[in-house]
C-alpha cells in the first residue's frame, strides 16, 4: 500500500472506525510522534496487524483522521462556507459581510464549545498547527488555507478594502486562534475564570466575547 495515500475508513461501527476514532483521540493527545500504533491499538482493542490491513501504517491512519476532519467540516459548515464564497466573489455590501461574518463565527464557536467528543476533531487540528504530521498538509490546503482565506476576504470587505492585505489575513487567523482557548487550553481557561464546566450559560459568553472580537477587527 503507497504510504502517502489517504485510506478512507468503513462505514462508522466496523473495525476500521474504531482504529480511526482511537487515532484521532491519540493523536490528539500525544501528537504524531508521541502516538504509537501500539498505543493506538490498545485504544481501539484490536492488534498491530489489523491497522496494518485498514491503514498501512501509522502515516496512512493519520492521514485518514486527517481526510475525516476535512470531511466533517465539510458536512457542517459547506453550505454556508459556499454561500459566503459566493457572496464574496461578487458586489458585497460592508454590511452583509459583516452578517456572513457573524453567521460563520457563529457556527465556529459552537463546534469549538461543543462536548468533548465532538471537539476532538479540533484539538488533532490544534495539534498538527505546533507539531505537524503526515495529515498537516492535507489540512493546509482543504481546511485552513480556503478557511481563513474566506474570513480573511471578508473582514476586508466589511471594513470597505480590497481583499488580500496583510492585516486583514492576520485578523483572521488572530480571531479563529483565539477560539483555542476553549479546545486544548479550556481546563487552563475554565481554572483562571472559576468555571466548573462549560455549560449553556458560559458558552454563551464564550459567542458574546469572540463577536466583541470580531465587531473590533471590522471597525472601520
């Protein structure tokens, strides 16, 4: 099997989506190299041998999370990722990027503030930002380059500029960084702040502040 070719998983239930969801985790939490396909095997409760057969190896099961994130925010954010595309590759108003704006950070802060289980796709991509594994460019051109590329154009049309300037691209990324502190770090974030959990009330909080963020980046 060509080590750099991406695996897709069986259907969710069999084997092979146990051997994913158990990289995903470990990945997540030690990072490509301190994950072992011993390590992952053990989560997944099946031997050495069968990650071989359903990925290759531990290159081809990192790939294929990889492939499942990209996978995943395709399905919950597509629709409106396409929408706002195609908005912003024609006449915008100021004003109707700020709503795509407000729409996208939006959707971003409840997967990022969701259950732990769901936010585990996040905390491999928070990973794979400091340490990059075989999936990192995979995630570079299908998830954050498009991505930020979209926030990016927008805050430039929200604030009445050409798209493409070096300030705007580092809003972007400055604003949706700023979000890790509730993936990775929020155990860090909830101490400092006294917070038990992150329930309903405080996720609220957590969508008031990063639209405070955002209204700031578009202030014109």
């Amino acid at each position: 099997m060509d080590a750099s070719t991406v695996v897709k998983p069986e259907p969710s239930g069999t084997t092979a989506d146990r051997i994913l969801a158990a990289g995903m985790r470990c990945f997540a939490r030690e990072g490509f190299a301190g994950a072992t396909t011993r390590m992952i095997a053990a989560e997944a409760g099946v031997t050495l041998p069968v990650i071989a057969y359903h990925f290759g190896n531990k290159d081809g099961l990192h790939r294929a999370c990889a492939q499942e994130i990209v996978e995943q925010h395709r399905r919950q954010l597509l629709p409106l990722t396409s929408a706002a595309r195609e908005a912003a590759s024609g006449p915008l108003a100021p004003e109707a990027a700020r709503d795509w704006l407000e729409k996208i950070l939006t959707a971003l802060v409840a997967m990022i503030t969701a259950d732990t289980e769901q936010r585990l796709s996040t905390d491999f991509l928070l990973r794979e930002m400091s340490e990059q594994g075989p999936g990192y460019t995979l995630l570079v051109d299908e998830l954050w380059q498009p991505g930020i590329g979209l926030v990016a154009d927008l805050i430039a049309i929200a604030r009445r500029r050409e798209p493409g300037s070096e300030q705007d691209r580092a809003g972007a990324l400055m604003l949706i960084a700023s979000l890790s502190a509730f993936t990775r770090e929020e155990p860090i974030s909830r101490a400092f702040l006294g917070w038990d959990a992150l329930d309903g009330s405080r996720r609220k909080t957590v969508a008031e502040i990063a639209h405070r963020l955002l209204a700031g980046l578009v202030a014109h």
